[in-house]
C-alpha cells in the first residue's frame, strides 16, 4: 500500500487529506499516517497542513519498488516491482521468482549486480548506483519460435526512451545493441524456459549504462553513457517506468498481431546498420552484405555480395560493422 500512498500524493497538485487516502485504500488515518512517516524516512519531503492534508514536495532520485510502482502508467508491466540493493544477477532472480509464481509483468530490479551476465556467456559489469539492472518477466501465451521477436521490441521501447528523456541521437545494432555516437549504451540478454510447444516464462534483462562515468579497460572502447553523452544526469525510474510503458504497449500489439510488421518502419528508423556494410558472424561461414532492414519477423536482411539475400535469424550470429563494432 506504500506505493499507493505515494501514488496518490503525487498526483494531487495541491494537498489530498488523511481521510481522502484511507477512505480511497479502505486503511485507517493512523495507517496512512504511518506509511507518510515510512516514505518520509526513505528521503520524500512530505508537508503535512493541518484541515489540507499531505503535500509531496520533492523526492530524492530513487529507483525502489515503491517509486516505480508509484509512478507507472502500465496495466501489467513494471506493476510489481521486486527491488534488491545488491543481487547477483536479476535475470536469475527473476527466473526464480517465475518459477515460484510471480506474474507476467513482474519486474526485478537492482542497484548493484555482482555476477551481471551478458550475451555469449560474458559478464555485464556496471557501477553501483548509477545504471538500471532490470529484468522483466513475462509468461505468453504464444510458441517458443515466436519469443525472439519480444528482444527487438524491447530495444525498441529502449531506444524510444532515451530518444524521447535525452534527446540523444540513439541507434539499435541489430538485433538489441543500443548505441549512442558509435557507443553501447544499453544490452539486452533474454532467457528463456520452455516446453517444445509452452513457454514456461521468457525474462528479459536490460542493462542501461546511465549516469556511471566508469568503464573497465575491455570495453572503454565501446561502451559510454547517457550522463557522458549528454553531459547531464538522467533520472533512472523516468527510464524505466517509460520503458515498462512503451514495451507493454508494443507487447500487446505483438500478441494480438504475432509479428512485428506495424513496428518495422520504426525500428528501421533507428536501426545503426540499414544500408551499411557488415560483417555476420555466422557459425558456418563469415560473411559481408549490405543490410536492407529487418523484415516482419524481425530476421535482418542482409544482400550479400553475390547479390543474394540472406533471412538473418538473431539466435544464430552476429552482426559487426564493416571497420569495427557499428
Ligand atoms: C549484453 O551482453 O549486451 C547483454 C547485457 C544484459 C545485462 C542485463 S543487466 C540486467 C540483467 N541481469 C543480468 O544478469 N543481465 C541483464
């Protein structure tokens, strides 16, 4: 109920009484009264003026459960919020977590992650505090083939985000690299735990580099940050409860539709590699083409240069540019 609290006073310009809230939650006065003393021991500068009622002043830049919980517009994504000070993984936590029941929709986050794991088996390493470690856990109704699309429109709600919080002049690098002036600012790693033809939970974890300013000498290179791009800080819970808000409306036309054609022109809009040269690591055999755009599947198309296309599936190779990384 604490979120709920907070909720309601943030949405009340003026003041809301002790008695509007406990009458709306169906909780006693001396229990709201409680909760107001709660939030206001977590760094929120409540007024309270007698015949008026409670104020929110201003709060400090937390990314709790409460705080997101209290601040997103969502039917069912970011609704329950599972907050860790310091886990090891949170997409390990959030497959425990559906495997015990937790809802579609359900989100982990965390200030500090010690065994953050990347795509391929790497490690995903960020500073305390200062980036978005979250993993969203979803149970569809769909078949396993169809789950890899749900990655693209992560990064694409990523991508409008920070698009539309920074104004920064964000790319995807297909299929889910978030890139800022040549440099990754977000990764995607998506797991998932099925039956041939069920899909017990699909977990998506995204790792935003936000305000850090740090990068260990492996990937200075090609990693940077929204707070070193831009030059100021942004705030971590704007991300994230916009992001939770752009991918369940994604998400929903996905699932209605089963492929991602309404959103391919938009993702092209962003996409790093169209009609640039690459590379694709492919197992059997490298390759270089010129890549098209991504088609209703999300599969990249690639003319390679032979003159032939080439479906390119996410799950089986990567794709560089041509000079390096992009
Ligand atoms: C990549 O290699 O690009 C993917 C990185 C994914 C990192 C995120 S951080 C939150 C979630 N928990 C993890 O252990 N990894 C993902």
């Amino acid at each position: 109920m604490k979120h709920e609290v907070l909720r309601m006073i943030r949405e009340t310009d003026s003041y809301i009484s002790g008695q509007e809230i406990s009458e709306k939650l169906g909780v006693s006065r001396t229990a709201v009264w409680k909760v107001i003393e709660v939030l206001r021991a977590e760094g929120y500068d409540i007024e309270a003026v007698q015949n008026r009622g409670y104020h929110l002043v201003c709060y400090p830049e937390l990314m709790t459960g409460t705080e997101i919980m209290s601040r997103v517009k969502t039917s069912w994504a970011g609704t329950k919020v599972y907050y860790r000070k310091e886990t090891a993984s949170t997409n390990e936590d959030a497959k425990d977590l559906a495997d015990d029941g937790a809802t579609h929709g359900s989100l982990v986050v965390t200030e500090y992650q010690s065994g953050g794991k990347g795509r391929r088996g790497r490690v995903w390493t960020a500073e305390k505090g200062s980036t978005v470690a979250m993993s969203l856990i979803l149970k569809p109704d769909f078949s396993p083939s169809k789950a890899s699309r749900l990655t693209l429109l992560m990064a694409l709600a990523v991508a409008e985000v920070i698009h539309h919080i920074t104004d920064l002049d964000v790319k995807i690098k297909w299929p889910n690299d978030i890139i800022v002036n040549g440099k990754k600012v977000c990764g995607i790693l998506t797991e998932m735990s099925a039956e041939p033809d069920y899909i017990n939970y699909v977990i998506i974890g995204v790792g935003i580099n936000v305000n850090n300013t740090e990068f260990p000498d492996e990937i200075k290179e090609t990693a940077t940050s929204l707070l070193n791009e831009k030059g100021d800080r942004v705030g971590r819970t704007d991300l994230i409860v916009g992001i939770m808000d752009f991918f369940e409306y994604y998400y929903n036309v996905y699932e209605e539709n089963q492929d991602i054609a309404d959103f391919v022109d938009l993702y092209e809009s962003y996409l790093v590699n169209k009609d640039k040269e690459v590379r694709v690591l492919d197992p059997k055999g490298e390759y270089k083409g010129i890549a098209q755009g991504i088609n209703d599947n999300g599969e990249l198309i690639v003319q390679k240069e032979d003159g032939s296309f080439v479906r390119v599936d996410s799950g089986e190779v990567s794709v560089r540019g041509v000079l390096g990384y992009v």
